[in-house]
C-alpha cells in the first residue's frame, strides 16, 4: 500500500498558505498502487507519439478545425504545454478515451512516485524521483510560453475560476511554488482578477506575461474572460494551453477523426467505409 501518511506530509510541505482539509481532500490519491506492465507502456507511448504525429499533418488539422471556435485558427507558436491522455486498460491492451490540454493532478501524482517504493516491485532497477517528474512538467509549461513570446516568462498567473474552491487548488500551490524554483514569478488568480491595459495584461500589482491556463472555458467566451482572451489574441500574454490545442487535441469529436485513415490519391469521403481526412 501508499505510505499515505508520508504523501500527506509531501503535499502539506509544498504549501505556503494552504491547509489541506482532511475532509475536503481525503480522496486526492488512492491508498493502493496499481502498477502498469511494460508492454502496455510502451504501446501507450506509440498513441501518444502517433497523435502528435498527426495533429501536426496539416490535412488533419484543416479537417478538425472546421468546428471549432474562430479563436482556435490563431496559431500562438506553440504545441500547447503539456497533453494528458488517458487509457483505460483492457485485456486487449490499452485504449485511449481522452486527451486533455490542461491535465490536473500532474504534480500531485508526481509526489506519489517517491511513496509507492515501498511497494514498486523489487526487480525494478529505474525510477523517476518526484523532483525529476515535476521539473520536466514545468519546464514543458515555461518552454511552451517561451517559444510562443520569444522570451523568458518573468511574472506568471495560474488562471482558474475561483481557484481556492477547486478540487485540485493544492496543486495549484505545488506549481506556484516549482514555477517560483524556476525563477518565475507566480501568482495564483481568477480571470477577473486580470485587466487588459496600456502595460499589457496585468493583475492588481503587475504585469503578467504568461498564463498557465486552468480554465475549462476552452474558448474563452465568458465574459470574464475577455481581457485574457484579448491579451492572448494580441501577443500581449503566453496563454498555455491555449485554444489552439485544445481544438487540434482534447476536442471530444477529434477522437472518431484519429481513428479513421486519411484518404488515398483521389478518393473522398464518398469511396472509403468510413469518413476519411485529407492527407
């Protein structure tokens, strides 16, 4: 079983402000270790590099986009940060259900990668430390913003509404916190915290030139979150993820596009047993 007593102290320790409320998060991780076989990993491991594969197949990418909002054809430059898919495991081997481009829990289960050892089974001779999981999980968000603003992040703003009263607030500690380590200034805020202005996009204290995006609002169409939306659209802030990735990768209806096959020399939709997308 998960030392769940040494997990606790590992996320208490993470916080700064934030009490954990027993009866609020006593369910933030399992108390049971469930570990996956190699060959499942790895055939884990070619869908992922299968989806990236196609998602950058400009066919793939004109066919998906046809319904998706406007703001998802404006392109920032970036992938989109960090991509979560999910499987379930079946006797047939592991079956992709989902893709998410802002995956909650990163860093929360990278803490579990130090408490399982207890229990890993003792053939295993490598292992990822929870140090080395969470710094590969920032350093993907920072270099995703960079690559979108050319430039270092200075000051960024972990976005979500009403974060305190999220579920999964604590990890939003943890990643104020590994951004801070990275030599980022963090701060934890709602949209409506933010304001578009002469200086660019900017909370009560100053400017903000990157957000690693919470929000579920993929589009960016509630009214509250407009300057963010503006900022984003104008080049002012690095939003990541971004409208764009969530359009190319975690849209729902993506999914019965990657499992068709793009359309041979000459065919359509019409010559093949399935929709097809152009190559």
């Amino acid at each position: 079983m998960v030392d769940v007593l040494r997990l606790s102290e590992a996320i208490q320790g993470g916080f700064l402000e934030f009490a954990i409320d027993p009866a609020v998060h006593a369910h933030l991780s399992s108390p049971y270790a469930l570990f996956v076989d190699r060959p499942a990993l790895e055939a884990m491991g070619r869908v992922a590099a299968a989806v990236f594969e196609v998602a950058g197949n400009s066919g793939y990418s004109q066919w998906v986009l046809q319904w998706t909002p406007d703001i998802a054809t404006h392109d920032p430059g970036s992938v989109g940060g960090v991509l979560g898919l999910d499987f379930h495991l079946t006797v047939d081997g592991p079956r992709l259900i989902e893709i998410n481009t802002n995956p909650g829990g990163l860093l929360l289960n990278a803490l579990l990668l130090d408490v399982v050892r207890s229990c890993a089974p003792a053939t295993w001779v490598t292992w990822t430390t929870a140090a080395q999981a969470r710094d590969a999980a920032v350093s993907a968000w920072l270099e995703d913003a960079r690559q979108q603003s050319g430039r270092k992040s200075s000051r960024l703003a972990i976005v979500d509404s009403a974060p305190r009263e999220q579920f999964l607030y604590p990890e939003f500690e943890l990643y104020a916190n590994a951004f801070r380590d990275h030599g980022v200034d963090s701060v934890i805020r709602a949209p409506e915290d933010l304001s578009l202005g002469q200086n660019g996009l900017e909370d009560a204290h100053a400017r903000i030139d990157a957000v690693y995006n919470r929000l579920t609002d993929f589009a960016l169409e509630d009214a509250s979150h407009t300057d963010l939306r503006q900022a984003y659209l104008a080049g002012e802030v690095a939003l990541t993820p971004h409208p764009r990735a969530h359009a190319l990768f975690a849209d729902k209806r993506n999914l019965a596009v990657l499992g068709t096959r793009p359309c041979s020399a000459g065919s359509g939709s019409t010559r093949v047993r399935r929709p097809c997308w152009p190559r």
